[in-house]
C-alpha cells in the first residue's frame, strides 16, 4: 500500500517520467526514518531527461537546474539554502537518504556573499549541514553581432546575457582571438573582439568561452556563400523600370568602425531633393531575378528547415537620425506595389519601437537579421524553407528586392495591436544604404556542460 500512495504523489506532482524511477527511490525510506542521524551530503546529481545521463553527478550547476542529493538525515528537514538563497522544496520528493530540489533563477551567484557562495545548506530544527558546489549563472547566450559580414581588422560587439570574463572567442575556422577582447564586467550583456584575418567564406557561429560556461551564437557569422547580391560582382544586378543602375550605385568609403566594402546601394532622394509624403516606391533595387536560392543555399540550408532558423541578413548605413516617416520593404518576390503589410514582403521601420518613435542611426554599418519566419506570407503556420523556395520558383517576376515607401504607418500593421494610432508620413530626405544581401542559417550548434 506504501508504493501506492508514493506513485499517486508522482503522478499527481508532474514530475518528469525520465525522473520516475529516481523518485521511486524515495520509497524505500521506511516510516520508521528518524531524524536522530547526522544531515550527511555524499553527492550531487543532475537531473535531465532530455540528456542520455539523467541522473548524472556533477561538482557545478546552473540557475533552474534540478538537482538530486544524496545522503542521510535529510528527514525532517526544514530549509534549504543555496549560495545563502532560502530555496524552495516539495517534502513529497524527501527521503532520509535522497530529496530534489531546483536552484531558483532568483538564487545570487556572483553576488552572494562571500560566506555563503558555492554552498548548500541543509537545516533541520537546531541542526544543519553546509556542503561546498559551485553555483554558476544560467549559460551564457548570443542573441546579436553588431556586423555579421565585417572586414578583417574591425571590431565587433556581440550581445546577449552572461557574457562575462570573456577569456577566448573561436571565430569559423578555429581560428582563435585570445587578447584584445573587452566585455560588460557589470552585466555581462555584451563583449567586444577584433576579427581576423582568414575566416572561411562558408562562415558558421562564433564560440566564446566565458566565466559562465561556452557559448555560441547562431550560424550566420561571414557567411559570404550565403550573398545575394553584394553590388560588387556577386549576384546580377536588374535593370528594368525605374529601378536604380549599376552606374547609380555609391562607392565611396562611409562609415565609422565597420566601414563600407566597395558599392552598396542608395535608397534616398538625390542631392537637394526630398521624398513627399504619402508615396510609396520613391526608390527600388532588385536582384535580375535570375538567380536559384535551392542551387544556391540548400548545400547549408536543408530544405526541411523551419523559416524561423532561416534569415535574410543586410548591413544597413545611416548616418542622421530617421524617424518619423518612411521604411525600406523587402520583397521575395516582384509583385508587389508598395505598402503592402501582406504577403511575401518584411517592412523595415528601425525607428518605431514598442510601439513609440525613436531616433534609428547608426555610426558605421550595421547587420540586419530578418527571420524568414518574418515575412508577413510565412509568419503564421508551420512552414519550412522549401515554402519559401516554392514561392520563389512559382512567381512570374522572381526579382528579390527593396521598395523604400513613405507613406502612412498604422501601428496595428507593426505591432500586435489594437491601436488606431497611424504615422502619417511626411516629406523626408533621409539617407539609408544597404549592401551585402544574403541568407544565412539561424541554427545554433548544440552545446553541452557535460558529455554525453
């Protein structure tokens, strides 16, 4: 009858099944168990059913991990402490010799006081035990590169969380940078790094190695085997309509920090002109439409690849503040009009944020990352790269391409949202430049703290 009401507390609980036979455990604790034994810790253990060790021993983990100790006297035990953090326990998964319990994301690690860091401590009535395990941050994440397509010799920024004491980054390669490298000491939200010289074009993810484990950013680092169209020989230029030339590209060094590389593409008014408002289509540029995205990047891009790990990448350049008014739209396909919030088209507008208007400048060129999953056609369902193929290779004009429109902007189209509130747009003569057009993988490779 004891083993009975042991697994209904299981089930009734929602522990994992990977974790059944572990909890199990428990029950061969006797009612008998007293609290008269010394509180003993013997050993950690890890708790994952996601990994081929599931109840694997470990000397460090990281903030919401769960966690298994092992053993004695742990009957009857009142607190627990983690790195001083009074850490919450179900008494349903104690036994005297084993018991669960996860390590709250609210849980201080380097700002633990000193005494109490790298500890667990068990209390049970007026007797306690403290054991010494080291209590990392949560792994460290990539969540953005400033430029993603950068000369050899710039510096870089890349962004995400724990990102500190930043020791190595391992560029696609294996080529390593070990010195020069600065991050947030504070945070820990960003770090930068010099790039050098050497990378494969083929690209792939950064590696950086942190205080708080690895880690890498997503696939899409010099991907230059991923260009659509790079202005400078890579991809064919269209030249059809009112669409801006090959002799109408700018060549001139811009920029500051990440500099320009050779022609790039104007989407702006003519010197002394202006944009007027409410039109759309004020500029245009497109690929010939002659170019084949599955010979091109199913090589590295599996066509059964989800569209939210698939991304068209740019560097965009702009050096006065833009707001208010205008926005650059991204076409797959030449069917479009302009303005459209529908379809096979993302709508660039980098000032609206959250729902306000802010100043989006930049001071040298800048990687811009849409998600295929983006494009208002593939934003809703489960589809996967070969959608997006097969809507290329269905279309009659197949030219990839930007409109910059100026005309209004209901924020419903831009946010989830039921306000009526509209951007009316208004005569502009803002600068905006765009090169190095490409698709690239989002996939990130799966790293582990403990071998399999």
């Amino acid at each position: 009858m004891k083993n009975i009401i042991v697994l209904k507390k299981i089930f009734t609980s929602a522990v994992p099944i990977g974790l059944l036979l572990i909890v199990l455990f428990f029950t061969a604790c006797d009612e008998d168990d007293t609290m008269n034994g010394t509180i003993n810790i013997t050993g950690v253990y890890l708790q994952d059913v996601n990994s081929t060790v599931q109840d694997r021993p470990v000397n460090f983990a990281r903030l919401g991990q769960l966690l298994r100790l092992q053993g004695s006297g742990f009957t009857g035990l009142s607190k627990i402490y983690i790195n001083g953090f009074e850490t919450f326990f179900n008494t349903v998964y104690v036994s005297d010799s084993s018991l669960l319990v996860r390590i709250s994301g609210d849980t201080p690690t380097v700002d633990a006081d000193e005494v109490a860091r790298n500890t667990i401590r068990l209390v049970r009535g007026g007797e306690e035990t403290i054991y010494s395990f080291e209590i990392r941050d949560s792994a460290p994440t990539i969540t953005n590169i400033s430029n993603t397509l950068p000369n050899e010799g710039e510096e870089i920024t890349v962004f995400g969380t724990g990102l500190l004491e930043v020791s190595k980054v391992i560029f696609p390669g294996n080529i390593e940078v070990t010195t020069g490298i600065t991050f947030d000491a504070v945070d820990g939200e960003f770090f930068t790094v010099t790039v050098p010289s050497g990378i494969p074009d083929s690209g792939g993810p950064l590696l950086a190695e942190t205080a708080n484990g690895r880690v890498y950013s997503p696939s899409y680092f010099n991907v230059r085997n991923g260009l659509i169209l790079n202005f400078d020989g890579t991809g064919a230029l269209g030249e059809f309509g009112n669409t801006i030339r090959l002799d109408e590209l700018q060549s001139a060094t811009v920029g500051e920090g990440n500099i320009s590389q050779g022609n790039y593409v104007y989407h702006g008014p003519a010197d002394g002109e202006t944009f007027g408002a409410g039109a759309n289509r004020n500029s245009e540029v497109f690929t010939s439409g002659s170019e084949s995205w599955r010979s091109a990047y199913t090589s590295f891009i599996p066509v059964t690849t989800p569209v939210d790990s698939v991304a068209f990448q740019f560097e965009v350049y702009v050096p006065e503040p833009w707001e208010g008014t205008g926005f650059i739209q991204i076409l797959l396909i030449n069917n479009f009009n302009g303005g459209e919030f529908s379809g096979g088209v993302y709508n660039y507008i980098p000032w609206i944020v959250e729902g306000e208007v802010e100043p989006f400048q930049t001071t040298g060129w800048t990687t811009v990352t849409v998600p295929l999953s983006e494009f208002y056609l593939f934003s809703d369902g489960e589809f996967t790269f070969e959608d997006v193929l097969q809507y290329r290779e269905g279309a009659t004009f197949k030219n990839f391409g930007f409109f910059f429109n100026n005309s209004d902007i209901a924020l419903s189209n831009v946010i989830d949202s039921n306000s009526d509130e509209v951007f009316a747009a208004s005569e502009t003569s803002i600068a905006v430049y765009t090169d190095n057009w490409r698709i690239v993988s989002l996939e990130v490779p799966a790293l582990s703290d403990f071998p399999e």
